[in-house]
C-alpha cells in the first residue's frame, strides 16, 4: 500500500509517501510545498491545493494521514492550519483517497513512544526507520 502522509501549514506543507512492503516500509518521496506568506491567504491556499494535485498525480497513494488539528496557543494561526487542513482533505476526497486523521500526540507516540516528543526526535527516528 502507497500512503502519503501531510503536515499541513499556511505557509509550508510537508509531506512525504511511503510504501509499506510486507513488514517494511520504504521511502517513495518527499517535499515541502512552500508559499510566501505575504500572498493573500485565498492563493496560498490555491497554491497548496495544486501542489498537492501534483504529488497524489505523481505518485499515487492509495490513502492520506494527516494530523488532526490541536488546541494552540495562538487562535488565528489554529485558524489558517485549519484552512491548510481542508485543502489536504479536499483534495484526497477529489481523488478518491481514503483519509486517516490522527491527533499529533499520538503519531509521536507510535513513533517515538512518548506523546511529547518534539519535532526533532521524530524526524530522527523517522530518518532511522526509513533508512535515510
């Protein structure tokens, strides 16, 4: 099974496929869609929705996990990841893509087995898993 997974943002959106083979997983591809966040919302938004056509067109998966929104601290920027994290999904809905959404604490924890983790240790032990 291809899965691509999404870290949406208003202004950066990573993402990255895998593809699972038996027991093992193996790094298809990667990327980060940038926009300038002096662009109006509305075309960064546009923006991310054709970039992320291209990667499911490129490398079609055949289902998308992203991260479910989280309580923050600051209500405008919880504001625009939700915006970022409709276009995710809409655009897996216009491919007809099965949709997996998880809480952040949790994809840390599956990954490095505390809920607490930073953004560092994950992508280490993310890097380690896949081999890179």
């Amino acid at each position: 099974m291809r899965i691509l997974g999404i870290d949406p943002g208003s202004r950066r959106t990573g993402w990255g496929v895998v593809q699972l083979e038996g027991t093992r997983l193996r790094q298809v591809g990667a990327g980060t869609i940038s926009v300038a966040e002096k662009l109006p919302l509305a075309t960064r938004l546009h923006l991310i929705h054709q970039g992320l056509e291209q990667v499911v067109g490129e490398h079609r998966p055949e289902a998308v996990a992203v991260e479910e929104i989280f309580f923050a601290k600051y209500p405008n920027a919880a504001l625009k990841l939700g915006h970022a994290r409709g276009v995710t999904l809409l655009v897996a809905a216009q491919s007809g893509l099965e949709v997996h959404q998880y809480p952040p604490a949790v994809v840390k924890r599956t990954v490095v087995g505390r809920g607490a983790a930073d953004k560092t240790q994950v992508a280490r032990l993310i890097t380690a898993l896949l081999g890179l």
